[in-house]
C-alpha cells in the first residue's frame, strides 16, 4: 500500500497549495479598486479570470477531500458507482478518481 500513501502525500501537498491559491485569490479580489475607470474595468476582466480560477480549484479541492475520506474509509480506489476497482494506472494520473473508466465513459456519452 505504499503507493496509496504517495497518492495520499500527493493529495495532501496539492491541498495545501489550492488552499493557499484561494487566499491568495480572496486576498486579490478584497482588494481595494483603482481610482481610473479605464484600469478598474481591466481590474474587472482580471477578476472574472480570478474568480474562475477560484471556482476551479474549489472544486479540485472537494474531489481531493473526498478522496481522503474514502482512504480514511477504507473506500478509495473502488468506483462509487459500480464498486469495481479503479485501475491503479487511472489514480495514478488522477489520485482523486472516483469513477473506474467505464463508468466515466458512460457518465460522459450521456453529457
């Protein structure tokens, strides 16, 4: 099991540095607007780019919690939807795998 617990060390460092992406994130968009209209609209742009980033990284940041309550568990590595084995090669390109390929696939034909 000692590549469930490099998948686990993975999971916890790539928490850590979403955490603090979304300081950083919350820091940039509290911050105080520029007094120029012309800046304040690119300031605006920039924060829609920000906020997106923010909302992808929330979600990263569920799937990984997840993943470390099914390890906690005794669950990972099985799909939540048809309870077969994940492949170890799948978790090893995404460790926060809860789907085996086919039940991805079929998630994903159906949209």
């Amino acid at each position: 099991m000692s590549d469930c617990n490099k998948l686990r060390d993975w999971m916890l460092n790539r928490r850590e540095a979403l955490n603090a992406r979304l300081h950083n994130i919350k820091k940039d968009v509290t911050r105080k607007a520029s007094a120029d209209w012309s800046e304040q609209a690119q300031e605006r742009e920039n924060d829609e780019v920000i906020d997106a980033l923010g909302n992808e990284a929330r979600i990263e940041l569920n799937k990984i919690n997840l993943a470390l309550d099914r390890m906690n568990n005794g669950e990972y590595g099985y799909c939540v939807v048809c309870d077969n084995e994940i492949a170890p090669a799948r978790l090893e390109a995404m460790p926060y795998a809860d789907l085996c390929i086919k039940c991805a696939e079929a998630r994903d034909s159906r949209g």
